[in-house]
DNA sequence: CTAGGATCCTGTCAGC
DNA sequence: TGCTGACAGGATCCTA
C-alpha cells in the first residue's frame, strides 16, 4: 500500500527524529520481518530508492526496509524515557493508513521495535509482507529488488518508457505501470490516478500506447505523486482530523481511487471499479474509453 | 523473453 | 452466531 509519496512522506518525517541519532537496540516479534544480524550504530543518512527505505548506519550497514502492503513506521519520541507526562512526547506515524497511528505500541501487530536513545521506531505490519534487512552500506545498490528497478517517473525517458511498453505490448498498461521495472513508485493508487488523469483506460494493451500517450502518463504520474507528497500522503496528521475523527486522506486528492459510485470530477459520470490485473481498478467509464 | 495466475499473511466484511 | 469466500495502497515465483 505504501507507495512513493508514502515512503517520501516517512523518509522526511523520520529525519528530523533519527538522524545523527543512534540505535542501540532491536527488538524482533516476528522473525521473518527481521533480516539479518543487528549491530549498534549511529544513523548518518536517508535514502528512498522507489518504494524502499534505507536507513544507513556509521558502522557500515544498512537498514534497508519495504512496507509491502500493510508496513508502517511509528516513531514515538522518549518512549522508555517520557518527559512530564504524554503531552511533551511527540509521535510520527506514516504507512498504510490504521488505528496504529493513534494506538498504544507495541500491540499485536508490531514485528520489529528499533530503539533510539531519543525514542522507538515501531514497524508495524499485519499482514506480514514487509520486512527490515541489514546488510552491508556498500551492497544496497546491488540489492535484487533495488537493482531492478526502474528509473521514477521524473527521471525516466520517454523513449526509454515507450520502448519497455513495446516489449509488454499485450499486458494491460496498468499491469505494466505496477512493474516496477518498468517505472518505479506506482503502486494502486497512483496507477489508478495517473491512469484517469492520462485518460487511459487501465485494460488498454501496452502497445496500443502511442509515444503522445506514454509521454503524458509519465507527467500524469508526476502529478499525482507530486500532490500527494505536498499533503503528506498518509500520515497521522491528514489521518486524525484536528477534531479527533477518523479523516481520510484519500479524500484530499482521489478523483477515482475508492470512488465508485460517485461523480467524476471531470465529466459528472459515476465512477465504476473493475479488475484489471487481479487488483480492484477505478475509472471513469467515460473519460477513459476501452480501446479494443 | 513475456503473460497470467498463485502465493506469502492477517483481518474485515458481505452473504448465507 | 458461525461459516465461507472475496478482497486488500506489493512483489515474487511458477508454469506455459
């Protein structure tokens, strides 16, 4: 669930808690969401590759982490230390979107608590599909997922885009913008968004796509990705409403994504969802035309 | 090589 | 109430 604008909101957010700071300690609830062996060692940086986070240490390694679907990271400042009372503690919660972000941790669904001498990063994950793994600083790059992927979407080329498309010519371009080795940082959301903002229908064959259309499904991806980073995509802040409330963030800039039934924004159509690729897919029926 | 489906795992919801 | 199947903001593995 997490996708690029989440990963980005987390890695900004997190820094100005945890960089410079040290990790003394890790502790693991669930072991397969835990990689590697664990040393002590203070964090000097933070990278996003697409939507893997790395947390880089002073002792030559890396923590290199993916949310998968359902990851989030919670930072809950001088959790072993409080200050007077909970009020003088912040917290800063981003990922797939959850009762998590306000509840009390570790709970059911914590795998992995990384302790700060300044507070605890808590991972949080049901279902299971995300996971830390340490490895040396040096080899991140060579990482097989890291490796594979392609460049984003304000860095790739046209040409470069449209040539991947020609080679997956009869998969559904969604399906084919979901590879993340073909552009990197969509996920269902922003495929979905991207998708209504092109005015492309997701179940289009690849290589029906003319250059014109792949150049401006590139910039519609930016669009969409661009906005969501500028709200904060998926963090407590746009999650808990200032009145306390369950808010959605989606709310503040989905035109299609879990809008079926209500108008499109665009032309007044009712938007539908659909499969495309196994996964729950929404459009609007009339700005995005099948082309058979 | 591509294409399509199953799979990892937990939880929730709709429909009997 | 209890069961069952479908589905979920991802990526990989297997088969054809």
């Amino acid at each position: 669930m997490p996708e690029l604008p989440e990963v980005e909101t987390i890695r900004k957010g997190l820094n100005k808690f945890i960089l410079k700071q040290k990790i003394y300690k890790v502790e693991v609830f669930c072991e397969k969401s835990f990689i590697g062996e664990f040393t002590p060692g203070v964090v000097t940086n933070m990278r996003r590759f697409g939507k893997a986070l790395v947390i880089d240490l002073d002792n030559g390694k890396s923590l290199m982490m993916h949310l998968r679907m359902t990851g989030q990271l919670i930072f809950d400042e001088r959790t072993e230390r409080p200050l007077e009372g909970d009020s003088a503690r912040e917290r800063f919660a981003a990922g797939h979107p959850s009762e998590n972000f306000t509840a009390k941790l570790p709970n059911k669904q914590t795998r992995v608590v990384i302790y700060f001498e300044n507070g605890a990063l808590y991972f949080n994950d049901q279902r299971k599909f995300g996971f830390i793994k340490v490895m040396p600083t040096v080899e991140v790059e060579e990482d097989n997922f890291i490796k594979r992927l392609a460049p984003e979407p304000w860095k790739i080329t046209v040409d470069d885009f449209f040539e991947k498309l020609r080679r997956r010519k009869k998969s559904p371009i969604k399906a084919v913008i979901l590879d993340q080795s073909v552009i990197s940082g969509l996920g269902n959301i922003y495929a979905d968004e991207a998708l209504f903002l092109a005015k492309i229908h997701p179940l289009t064959r690849a290589g029906e796509i003319t250059k014109k259309e792949a150049a401006e499904l590139i910039e519609a991806a930016k669009t969409v990705m661009e906005k969501s980073i500028e709200s904060g995509g998926s963090t407590m802040q746009t999650y808990v409403k200032a009145d306390g409330t369950k808010g959605d963030y989606l709310e503040m800039f989905a035109q299609v994504f879990r809008r079926e039934g209500k108008k499109c924004s665009r032309c007044g159509s009712t938007i539908q969802k659909i499969r495309v690729a196994e996964r729950g897919t929404h459009i609007c029926p009339n700005c995005q035309k099948e082309v058979k």
